[in-house]
C-alpha cells in the first residue's frame, strides 16, 4: 500500500504508525508547491513554456471545463490565458468565471484579461489600482498581465 501526505500534513501525521499499518508499503510526501488552473482561451504551445520556470503544479482546462472539476482542483489561483482569437459562448465562460470571484487570485492574461474586466464591468466594480505596474483588483485579487509581466505570476499567487 502506498500513503502520500501533503507537506502540509507533516505536522499531523503519526509517520512512524503509518510505516506500521503500511506494513511492504511505503509514504510519498508531496513536495509544498503552488497549484495553478490555467483556463486556455486560445493559448499557443510558446506560452506553456514560460510557466515551466516556475516551480507550479500546473491544471491545465479547456474553454468548456466544468466548474465543478474547476474548483475541486483545489488551486492557489486561477489564470485565464489566451491569444487573440474572438470567443464563442462567452455568456457561459463569463457565468463560470463570475462564480470565481473573490475565491482564490483570478490572473488575466492576454484574451484572459478583456474577459477579466468585463466580469468586474458586469459586477459593478470597475476599480482597478496599479500594482507593480499591472492592473490589480484589490478587493477580489484580480490581475491582468500582459506576456511581458508573466514573472510577476509567482509574486503574485
């Protein structure tokens, strides 16, 4: 039998009792890194390769992932990714994001930012700071980058 304890669990974990019950088995510890979703609104495969300088557990979804397999990914932050394609169905794309809001930092980049600022417009809340030169949304942890500023991702999750 295999056991795998996040980092996180370290501190709760009986490990020596586990190794017993275990009996031929063995414990995988999870190493403590970030998790990201990317929602792909038209990525080209050149953009995948910049996250690859980050230490991030990377969930990669389609433009019609369920919401519900979404969330239950469990991520440090959502990033909406995109070129510059125009989007079919966006009602139902700006309805799922809605419903991300204010749950864990939303990321825009490219297409991913226009869709980030209509659902805040759609809210009622178009105040947006700069922060570090990027716009931020404070209350809801909001972010639009544009490629250039994909470094700021790590600071920023």
């Amino acid at each position: 039998m295999i056991s795998v304890l996040t980092y996180d669990m370290l501190n709760m974990a009986d490990v020596k009792a586990i190794l017993k019950v275990n009996g031929n088995g063995y414990i995988h510890i999870e190493p403590k890194i970030k998790k990201i979703s990317i929602i792909d609104l038209g990525m080209e495969e050149k953009d995948i390769i910049p996250l690859s300088n980050f230490n991030f557990s990377v969930n990669l979804f389609g433009l019609n992932f369920k919401l519900n397999h979404l969330l239950a990914s469990n991520s440090h932050a959502y990033i909406l990714w995109g070129g510059n394609n125009k989007l079919q169905n966006i009602d139902c794309l700006l309805e799922k994001v809605k419903a991300l809001v204010g749950k864990k930092p939303l990321i825009g980049v490219g297409l991913g930012k226009e869709v980030l600022e209509t659902v805040i417009k759609d809210l009622g809340e178009d105040d947006w700071q700069n922060y570090k030169g990027i716009k931020k949304h404070c209350k809801y942890k909001i972010y639009c980058l544009d490629n250039m500023d994909l470094e700021k991702i790590d600071e920023i999750i």
